[in-house]
C-alpha cells in the first residue's frame, strides 16, 4: 500500500530538499550579519583574480571565471548545507576542463594561412568561441552526474576517497596546473599534448623551446610572484593584528595592470595581456548536446572529484563548528550550480581551501557570506571589468603559482605516513605518480582502483594476535606488543585485526592454529573417524540386542545412544560466542537448539570469563573454544583447553 503524503512530511522533504527554507528564517542579523558581510566583500575581492585566473586554466577568456564565481554560487545558497565552504572556481577543476576544451577544440583547428604576411594566424574568436561550448557541455553534462548521483542516494562514494588519495590527487593535479601555466610565465607556445604521459612530452616540448622566451614576460612573471610571497608573508605575521587580511592579489591585479596601460607593455615588450572584457552578463544558452558523448567520460571525473574535494573540507568545517553537512544534499546542490551554471557559460566549480579559509577567518558564519560575495562579482562584472583588459597574464598566472603553496605543502605528508600508516603511504604516492602521468581524469580512476585493491590487501594481510589480560583490569591487549600484559591461565585468546569472512577465512584458520597450536583440520579429522567407528559398533550392538530382547530394548538403546552422542559431540564441537553481528547470523540461520543468543557476549572478557565458568564447572576434560567480535569487527576467539577425555 502507499502511504499518504503527509502535511509533515511534506514539509520535511521540503526542508531537507531546500535548505535555505529552514535556516534562513532563523537567520539572527545581530549575531551573523557583521561577520557576514565582511567576510563576503572579503572572498568577493579574492573571487576577482582567482576567478580570471582559473579561466586560463580553463582555456576560456578570464571574464568567464567571473560568471562562474556568481551563478553557481547563489545555487549553491538556496542547496547547499556547508556554512563555511567558499564554492566557485577551483584550480584542479579548471585544469581538468582545459584538458577537456584543448583537446576537442585544439588551437590547429583555427589556424589558418595568410599569404600577405606569409605566416600562420589564428581565429581567437573562434577557438575561443568553441572551447566555451565544450566547457559548457562538459559542466552542465557534469552537473546531471551529481544530481543523478544525489537522487540515488549515491553520497556514500566519498568513503572510498581516502584522506590519502584525495590528497595526493591534489597534489598531482597542481604539478598539472603549474606546467600548463609555464606558457604564460616564459611567453611561449607551446604545441599542446593530450593522453598519458602528455605532462612529461609538454615539460620537454617547452625546454626545447624555452630560448624563444619573452624576456618582458618573464620579468614580469618573477617581481609579481617575488611581491606576492612576500606580501602574504606580511599578510600571516600581521593576521593576530589586522581585522582582515589584506587583498594583496586585488593589489597585485590593480598596480600591474596599470602599470601595463602606462608603459605599455603589450606594445613595446610583446606582453600577453587579457584583452577585452565584455561587460554584463551572457544570456542563457542551453549546451550544445552533440558534445555531452564526447565528453561523458570527463564529466563524471569533474562530478567525483568536485563532489569529494567540497564535502572533505565541508566536513572539516561542520566537525569543527558542530553541524552535519547532508553528503547527498551536496550532490545535489553542487549538481544544481553546475548544470544551472552551465546555462549562463559558466564552467564547473567546487570550493578552494584559500577562500574558505578567508571566509572562515573573517567572521563568515552562514551561506550568506557567499551571496555577498556573488553580489562583489556582480559589481565588478556589470560596471568595472573592463579596467582590467590590460592586465598582463603572467601576473595570473603567478597567482596561481603563489595560491598553490598549500597544495605543495602536502609533500610533507609522505614522511608523516611512513611513521603512521604505510600502506596509506603508498596509496599518497601512487595516487600522485598516476595522476601525473595519466592526466587527471583517467590518474582518478586508476588511484581509486588502487585504493580498492588496498583495501583487500588489507583484509587479506591482517594482524594476528594473542591476547592478554592487564593484572586486575577488563583490558586485553597483545602479548607481543605490551610488558603488563599477562597469559589467562588455561585459556588462549586470538585476535585478528579484520572482519572474518570467506576470503581470509583460510588464513584465519592457519593462523589460529600457529598461534594457539590448535589444528583445527586434525581435530575435525579425528572427530569424522571417531563418529564412523562408534556408529559402525554401535550399530553392531543395536542388531545383536534386537536378535535377543525385541524391539522395546532397542528404543532404549537408541534413547541411550541419542544422549551419549550428544554428550560426546560436545566436545568436538566450537561452542562460539560472537558480539555485534547479531542481526546477520540470525538471517543467515547460525542459531540453533545448542548455540543461541545467550551465547552473545559484548566483550572479550565477558567471554573469558564465560570460559572461566565453563572451565570451573566441567567434570570431563573438554576442550572448548569461545569467539567475540568487538565493536570494532575485530575476530577474537577464546580457547579454554583442558586434558581431552580418552574414547
């Protein structure tokens, strides 16, 4: 039957389906409003040139990363549930998209003759006007993965991007951004590459032709990265003294690119500059759908990695600031502002570190502090952009240099794990090198792959260990590891350290026996022999008793062989005792008339103590052998042994 919807629960699913509708009439002006509002001019002022910059990455004109810093970031405010996230363009986003747009829509493409000047020209105009197709398509088509992936309830996948392999992704996907900024830095141009190892073939294409280098530049390339390290420098020492930090990427922006348009550097120096900004905003387009199959592939890599990279730091925040972030809701929201976005020439985005950090520091407490900083971007795209056509961009793409500092800081993560965890180590490392040599899309695939293979690795690699008890306490721990732990007279203990199932189950069992010099195999080998023999004489006695006394002395003999077999099979038997999994092992049938729930015990010593009792209490020597999983899926078993009867 179907159930009735609900006043209520039509309400619930409206709230959990639009956020804004649920906190924003609670929104307090005195508590949150200041904090807001300097937070949002804050990230609104960094918007500006990370925004222009990204575009690059893009291979779009700059202003469209001003778009894409202002319609998906109001979608985002009515969707979203992270207070904190500052969403927009990110680096490894748009380096993913330039790799989509460079390589459906090459630059040999518009490349046409002129015989007056006897050389190669190409249609900016044009290649400028397709690569916007394709980021569209690839965005919108990415956008429908997340939504799609929301409905579905799919936000779980982020469990499988392990804290080392998003960051080791990262990390990769810089050294990708910084060589595809180089051009930019040198003045050159060079021939672009796509596939695996095509970073390697770009690094050599661009020292081979590194001679060709414009000197003004370069020049320009190296003060402004100089004077940005040097300005955030003074911007950290100064944070305890200064309300906010001081924009000193909106400084560098300003005083180059007047210093462009007074020296003019475009025209005596041969300095690549922005060009023109058109002022307003585009008009809504739907993108092209004869793209999305060319593009599906990466589509779904920007949906996975802008999804993962958003709800990591958006779950830093809510962990720290005590509110959940709805994993699913993020999906979607974030699904929301790329197709939404898409339709207004926007290209995907996710949310940066650096502005959320800004936006953190400066007071920002609600979603609010997004949409002022939309409402800069609006500001600056409708009436002040083209103030910015002769900025040069090198000056660009040494912001992205400088704001990739927190990025490479992540290499230091590879000695912290050697003395942690190796294994997530290794995963860091792989990640990293597959992503620099497979490109970021298909370097994604091939890590979280990597990653899965791990994770058998790990259960099929586990630790195993016997126990023993702290004199006086509850607490087991292993007797090779610790000195105060003490051997539990007459019972062994064995843990393994992963969840017991058909795939280590072998392993288990070899290594229970080398621990607890059990064999298992020769114990069940020797019970098989033992019940064929007694059922072979016993069956021998049955017929010489029913030839002499009838049929009522062989009910008797088979009442007296019923409890005889069952007294004796109990000492073959496992008596187990498991914790946790209650619910599974009585689907699967694992209950009996002999092994029942008040064989459930919820600790290690509850069932030790479990084999004390049995082990006071029994008048034959038995050997029995106990099991506990912990909280933790952790196997233990405990084994009471005592002198076996003689048969």
């Amino acid at each position: 039957s179907v159930r009735p919807c609900s006043g209520a629960r039509t309400k619930s699913c409206l709230l959990g389906s639009v956020p804004v509708v649920s906190w924003l009439p609670r929104y307090s002006i005195k508590e949150n409003a200041l904090g807001d509002l300097v937070s949002g001019i804050s990230v609104g002022i960094m918007q500006l040139p990370q925004g222009m910059a990204y575009a690059l990455l893009a291979a779009v004109p700059p202003v469209f990363g001003l778009y894409s810093s202002f319609y998906p970031v109001l979608i985002y405010f009515i969707f979203g549930t992270s207070k904190h996230i500052s969403v927009g363009t990110y680096a490894v986003m748009s380096v993913m998209i330039g790799g989509v747009t460079e390589r459906l829509a090459p630059e040999s493409d518009f490349t046409t003759w002129d015989n007056v000047t006897n050389s190669s020209i190409v249609d900016i105009a044009a290649r400028d006007a397709e690569r916007i197709r394709v980021a569209v398509a690839v965005t919108f088509l990415s956008g429908l993965f997340q939504i799609l992936l929301g409905l579905v309830q799919f936000g779980f996948v982020v469990t499988y991007l392990s804290d080392p392999l998003v960051r080791g992704y990262t990390t990769g996907a810089a050294i990708h951004v910084i060589v595809s900024q180089l051009k930019y830095t040198f003045g050159i141009n060079p021939p672009r590459y796509s596939g695996p190892l095509s970073l390697i073939y770009t690094v050599l294409e661009i020292c081979y032709i590194i001679p060709e280098t414009n000197i003004g530049t370069l020049v320009v390339s190296i003060v402004t990265i100089i004077s940005l390290i040097l300005a955030k420098e003074l911007n950290a020492y100064l944070s305890k003294k200064l309300p906010v930090p001081i924009p000193v990427e909106l400084v560098c922006v300003i005083i180059t690119t007047v210093i462009s348009w007074q020296v003019n550097l475009t025209g005596r120096y041969g300095v690549d500059v922005v060009g023109e900004i058109p002022s307003g905003l585009q008009p809504p387009v739907f993108p092209a759908a004869s793209l999305f199959g060319r593009v599906i592939g990466d589509a779904f890599a920007l949906a996975v990695v802008g999804y993962g990279i958003a709800i990591s730091l958006g779950r830093i925040f809510a962990l720290k600031y005590g509110y959940k972030v709805d994993s699913n809701q993020e999906l979607i929201a974030l699904g929301l502002s790329n197709s939404f976005g898409a339709i207004f020439q926007c290209f995907a985005i996710s949310c940066s570190m650096s502005r959320s950090l800004v936006q953190e520091s400066t007071g920002g407490r609600t979603q609010v502090a997004g949409v002022l900083s939309a409402v800069v971007i609006l500001f600056i795209t409708l009436w002040i952009g083209r103030l910015f056509e002769d900025l040069p961009k090198a000056v660009l793409a040494a912001i992205i240099y400088v704001n990739l500092h927190g990025i490479m800081k992540q290499f230091l993560d590879i000695p912290a794990l050697w003395k942690s965890n190796r294994v997530d180590m290794v995963v860091w490392v792989v990640t990293f090198i597959l992503t620099v040599l497979l490109n970021p899309d298909l370097g994604l695939a091939a890590s979280i792959g990597f990653s899965m293979l791990t994770v058998i690795f790990r259960t099929q690699l586990p630790k195993y260990s016997l126990l023993g008890q702290l004199p006086d306490t509850d607490i087991y721990k292993p007797l090779e590891d610790y000195n105060q732990v003490r051997h539990v007279p007459g019972i062994v203990i064995f843990r393994s350290s992963a969840t017991l199932y058909f795939a280590n189950a072998e392993m288990y069992q070899d290594a229970l026996g080398e621990k607890s010099g059990i064999d298992v195999t020769k114990l069940l080998s020797a019970k098989k022999k033992l019940e064929a023999k007694r059922k072979r004489q016993e069956k021998k006695a049955a017929k010489k008793e029913l030839e002499k006394n009838g049929a009522d002395v062989f009910l008797r003999l088979i009442q007296r062989h019923s409890r005889c077999l069952t007294v004796r099979h109990q000492y073959f038997c496992l008596s187990v005792f498991l914790a946790g999994v209650v619910e599974t092992l009585q689907n699967g049938g694992f209950f009996n008339d002999r092994v029942t729930k008040s064989c459930l015990f919820a600790t290690v010593h509850d069932a030790v103590l479990r084999c004390q009792a049995g082990k006071t209490k029994s008048h034959r020597g038995e050997e029995n052998e106990y099991y506990t999983v912990d909280s933790d899926q952790e196997v233990c078993s405990c084994s009471v042994q005592n002198t076996a009867p003689k048969m």
